[in-house]
C-alpha cells in the first residue's frame, strides 16, 4: 500500500467520533471496522473502477470480516489497508475467489486470488481469453519443446483408454494466454515449483491455501506469467505491490525470477504499454 493510501488509513483511525465525544462509546470491534469503513468511503469510491460500487464492496468487505472474526483481532489499519487495495485493483474479496483478505497473526493480508487475476489480465483489452488448469497424476497431459512444441492435456475423468477412480496427486498447473492478434503464451509449473512459492508465502498454511489450494496452485503459474503478458504498467505495479504485502523478506529478496521458465506457442504477442520490461514472448519464448 502506498504512503498516500496509508495516510489515508491513518486518518480515518484518528477522527473523532460523530456526536463530538471525547472517547467513544464502548461497542462491538464488528461496529467499529463498520464506522471506519464508513469513513473511507470517500477514498474507497476514488479508488475504484466504473464497473463497481463503493457500497457493493463495503458489503462485501463486512461480509467477508463477519465470516472470518479473526479479522476483527487484527490492527484496524492493516485491515482498512487490504480493504483499500481490493478497491484499488476493483476486486471483489469473498467466495468469488477474486481476492481474499485474510488474518495473519495482528495483521490483515490481502491476497490476489485466481479469478482476480484473470480479470485483471482481461482487463488490458489485448487478451482474448486466458485460463489456467490444474494437471493431476492420472491425466493424460503432453508438454514437448523443440520446433514442434505440443501441447495436450485430457482431464482422468475424460480418458478413454484407463479408467481411475480419481486423478491422483497434483503433478502441476498451466496457464494459456490467447491474444487478439492471434499470438499464444503458455506456461506450465510443476507442483514443486509451486510448492517453493507456497512455502515462501506469509499465509502458507492459512487461507486460501489451505481452503482452495487448487486456485491457488492457478494463480500461482498466471503470476509467474505475468510479465510476459500485454497488461498495463499501472495494473502490473498495483499486482506487484500487494504481491510484497505476502511475501517473506527472503522472497522479496530472491524474486520471482527463479521460478518462472514461460514458453510461447505461435505468433507474437501484442506489445504493452510502453516500459522498462522485459522484452515480448516473441523474443523470449520459444516458437512453433
């Protein structure tokens, strides 16, 4: 979260209360998030995109506090803060899986979520869909580099020459990015690599981690994708700044780079808005 947006925080934490009081009235921590909610709504309503409504997601950001009380135990700003980014990222915290907000020790966490990625990716206009699939052992899945790349994944349940009576371990995930102008990207991690990124995860063993590990595992590979893809430089840096409020100081210090081995299959991609990033999958990635 920004300096401006933490000022901000801290303002509403400091106002007094309506009636002129001194002290305010003893009441629930519930009532109280409410009112200092309440009081950022003229931020909130700043910060988000057209598509939603300040109100909708003071709703929601209840809601979703109201489920989890452990939110109720943590420091008011940090929870006020995560509250501010979904608004700032135009994401919906709760059980859509767009983002998540989530306790951690006395402080509030915002976590992007898989769907929430995919939105945002949507977002930049260039891409013309992009999803992600978690493969299981027991799926029939090809991934083959050289001049002829190939991609083939059938799900168990779809196999016609085995029958399983599950899929088995998750072997890893993959992503496909198809672009308007009629490029590909792919990327595939395995569960090991996926794994690494958990373990390296303040909320590692809380969340969604622990509740939808399978989107999460989603996230993950379109993340490390990330900056091959044609998004905007102002959604990229929102990503990446909330990214920093859940990594470890040995993650911030490692970087993501480690894990991250894309690939493209077919065409070039469209060019995003200028910056100082790495060049365009057409040039990085390997081609058919």
């Amino acid at each position: 979260m920004s300096d401006q947006n933490n000022a901000r925080v801290k303002d509403a934490l400091v106002q007094r209360p309506a009636n002129g009081s001194s002290s305010p009235a003893r009441q629930t921590p519930e009532k109280t998030v409410r009112q200092l909610i309440e009081r950022m709504m003229p931020e909130i309503k700043r910060a988000l995109p057209r598509h939603m409504s300040a109100d909708r997601l003071a709703r929601i950001a209840l809601t979703t506090i109201r489920q989890t009380p452990k939110l109720l135990e943590c420091d008011q700003s940090s929870l006020l803060g995560a509250v501010m980014q979904a608004a700032q990222l135009g994401l919906e915290p709760g059980l859509l899986g767009h983002c998540y907000i989530i306790p951690y020790g006395r402080e509030a966490t915002f976590i992007v979520g898989y769907r929430g990625m995919i939105d945002l990716a949507r977002r930049s206009g260039n891409i013309q869909s992009i999803y992600a699939q978690v493969v299981y052992q027991n799926d029939h899945f090809v991934l083959r580099y050289g001049l002829d790349e190939k991609l083939e994944h059938i799900p168990w349940h779809l196999r016609e020459d085995q029958a399983f009576e599950n899929g088995g371990p998750i072997r890893g995930a993959y992503m496909v990015a198809k672009f308007k102008d009629g490029g590909h990207f792919v990327h595939y991690m395995p569960i090991q690599e996926i794994e690494a990124h958990r373990k390296r995860s303040k909320a590692a063993n809380n969340g969604p981690w622990v509740t939808d590990y399978e989107e999460m595992c989603k996230k993950t590979v379109v993340r490390a994708g990330w900056k091959w893809l044609p998004i905007s430089v102002e959604i990229m840096r929102a990503v990446e700044a909330t990214d920093e409020q859940s990594k470890t100081a040995e993650q911030v210090a490692e970087g993501d780079d480690a894990i991250d081995v894309p690939f493209q299959v077919a065409g070039e991609t469209p060019s995003a808005e200028p910056e100082p990033a790495p060049a365009a999958p057409a040039q990085e990635g390997l081609q058919i």
